[in-house]
C-alpha cells in the first residue's frame, strides 16, 4: 500500500508519537509513503506557530519537525505537479496547496492520510481512497 501524507496528518503523527516507521501502528501496512516538498515548509509553519504561541518550547519544536520530515519515504517535486494540481484547483475551486497531495494519491494509486475534514471531502468525490 501506498499512502501520500499531508502536514495535517504528519503533525498529529508526531505530537502523538505515531510516526516511528515501521513499528507505528498507522504506518503498519504501508509499503511507500511519500508527500510532495509542500510537506517540508507546511509541517515546518505548523511548529513555527507552535512556538510562536508559546505552547512550545523551540527544541521540542525542532525535535518534532525532525521526525515529521523523517516520515516519508519519498518527497516528491511540485514542479511534475502543477499543472494537474492547477487545473484540478480551478475545476472544483479550492486552493492550490491541497491539490498537490491529491494529484500526488492519485498518480501513484495512494490512499490519502489527512486530518483535514475539506481534503478528505474533496478526495473521497475525486475517487482518492483516504487512510484511516
């Protein structure tokens, strides 16, 4: 199986310290787990506002933005997916950033692992299985 992972997910992953692949028990039946780069400054703004409200400390911060990159497998570039994730972002009328882990899912056959309530929405009606 293979599982595209968004920020939303990573996040939570890491705070409940669910991510330690392979033994982590969402990760048990993937076999690959990528994400696009957009993962890397979305989990890292996640940790930033973390901090930046003082519900944490910066070294937590940094410990856990370490494990969250550590997660997948693969990260993929932006730059082979834009113009899907455009023309998908402009068909249904969403923003372009959660557009690119769905074009992401998609091209590989992934389940999609979210947090975010719109996402698993708008994939479920593109036909993107979710990961629950």
């Amino acid at each position: 199986m293979i599982i595209v992972l968004d920020a939303s997910a990573a996040v939570k992953l890491v705070l409940s310290n669910e991510s330690d692949k392979p033994d982590g028990l969402r990760f048990a039946s993937a076999d690959w787990v990528i994400a696009p780069y957009l993962y890397i400054p979305e989990v890292t703004n996640a940790f930033w506002k973390y901090h930046k409200h003082g519900n944490m400390l910066l070294e937590i911060c940094e410990s856990y933005i370490e494990r969250a990159m550590s997660i997948p497998d693969d990260y993929f570039s932006e730059e082979e997916l834009y113009k899907e994730a455009f023309a998908l972002a402009c068909t249904i009328k969403k923003p372009i950033y959660d557009m690119f882990y769905l074009v992401l899912a998609r091209r590989h056959n992934a389940d999609l692992l979210t947090e975010d309530k719109e996402l698993k929405h708008i994939a479920t009606k593109q036909s993107i299985r979710l990961f629950e």
